[in-house]
C-alpha cells in the first residue's frame, strides 16, 4: 500500500441540511447523498450507530454505495462505553459487534470507542474493557479506537495499556478534550473539531497545509509534533500506520470543504 493510500480524509455521516448547496448540488437526490459524498472524500465516521443497531442490509447498502478503497468508520454504541464499570460491557459489546457490521467488508475501518466526559482514567476497568474487543469476526479483522474525554487519561498507564492491547488513541483537536498525541495500535485517528465558518475550508490555508503534512508524518510511523505526548520517554519505533483524519464538530457546514482540501494537498 502506497503511503497516499495509507491515507484517508473524511468528516462525521452525511446528511445535513445545511451541506445542500454548501456540498451537495442543490437539487441532488437525499437518497443518493452518501454517494456523492464517498466520491468526495475517502473515509466517513458513522455516528448513528452509537445511538442505535442497524440492519446487516444498512451496512451492506452503505458499502454498496461506496467505491473501492473508501472506508466507514463506526462509533461504538453508547450502552457499551457510558456505564458506570466498564469491565461489565461485554454484552453490549457483543451486540454492537454482532448487528452485521461485517457486512461492510473491506470497507470496514476503525471502530471507535467513545466515552463521557465524566469518565475518568480507572487502570484496571479499562483494562478489563480493552480485553473486551476482539481482533477479528467472520474473518474480518477489527481495528479499535479510544476516544477519551476526560484529562485523568493523560497518563503513562493508560497508553500502556492501549499499546499493551493494540488499540489505537484519537488525538483530538479540541479545547474541551485531553489532546493525546501518543501512537499506539495500528492506525493513527485524528477527529479534527476546532473549523470555523469563517474560513472557506474550515481550517486557514495554511492549517489544511499542516494537517496534510501531519497525516504524511503518521503514515511514514513518525509521531509527529501536532499533539503533546503523555508518555514522551516511552516512543513507539517507526512504523507505518494507516491513517484516518475526520474533521467534525465546529463549523461542520465547512467540515466537507476542509476535507476536500486536505485530500487535493495530498
């Protein structure tokens, strides 16, 4: 895999309203939104799924859709991750993983787990959480993610455990959340949500130029300098990661065009 291909830019689902003449040509179908946008860019984070399952043909339609090579990315559901002890989710687990996500095949990109903001950093839980997850189901194997919004995650143990368990951390790009650099499991995440409306591409000309570079950097394994690390004497050695950098939240009438953007630097 080329490191171009090793890349991939998206933003959060697909439909909303005000992307319809901002994105999406004025009068083009609502049914055939998500191929337009899978034509655009080359990864989406799927969120409805952490609100509700889905039908094995959804996630076979939502492949369908796509062309060859792009990615969904899915959020976990919320009954596993907003729990009180999280070594106690192994049903909700093996619900969300059940519900026909396999169905997505190739098209199949990380998993991400997202906690509260009240979540705080418990060693031994959420250890007992990562052991949860499973490397693979019907042959398709499972790239987990954890995005964590709490500052008690800001620490040694935890991206032991991540590296410990090959489960990959989103750094955010956020004033509400931890910023946590460190590499750890196969792919590198970013969830870019600080765009602002005033900006054509959500982000400056020069920003989009960083970010691209960024993803370069990850992509070649460096761990780069775009976010602070928690465990700065404990650096992985080089080694090339798939990467996902999702721009959400924020002006997200400008998260297609920041997208957009990154991809034509690339």
């Amino acid at each position: 895999m080329t490191r171009i291909g090793q890349i991939r830019i998206g933003i959060g689902g697909w439909v909303f309203e005000p992307w319809r003449g901002s994105f999406y040509p004025e009068k083009h179908p609502k049914s055939r939104e998500l191929e337009y946008a899978a034509s655009k860019l080359t990864a989406i984070e799927i969120n409805s799924t952490y609100y509700s399952s889905q039908k094995p043909q959804t996630f076979a339609g939502w492949a369908k859709a796509a062309p060859e090579g792009f990615k969904f990315s899915l959020k976990a559901s919320r009954f596993a991750t907003n729990r009180r002890v999280l070594a106690e989710a192994g049903e909700s687990v093996e619900r969300f993983l059940g519900q026909g996500i396999t169905e997505l095949g190739d098209k199949l990109g990380p998993i991400v787990w997202q906690f509260a903001t009240t979540k705080k950093f418990d060693g031994d839980d959420f250890g007992a959480f990562l052991k949860l997850l499973p490397a693979t189901r019907d042959g398709l194997p499972f790239r987990h993610v954890v995005d964590v919004r709490h500052e008690s995650f800001r620490d040694p143990a935890f991206v032991a455990l991540c590296r410990a368990r090959n489960v990959s951390i989103v750094h955010t790009h956020s004033d509400e959340y931890p910023q946590i650099g460190d590499a750890s499991g196969p792919v590198s995440y970013a969830r870019l949500m600080m765009t602002r409306e005033e900006e054509a591409t959500g982000y400056a000309v020069g920003e989009i130029d960083r970010w691209a570079e960024v993803a370069k950097e990850w992509a070649n394994g460096e761990t780069g300098s775009a976010f602070p690390l928690v465990a700065p004497e404990e650096v992985l050695p080089t080694t090339s990661r798939e990467v996902f950098l999702f721009y959400i939240s924020g002006a997200k009438v400008r998260a297609p065009h920041a997208a957009m953007a990154t991809i034509a630097r690339l």
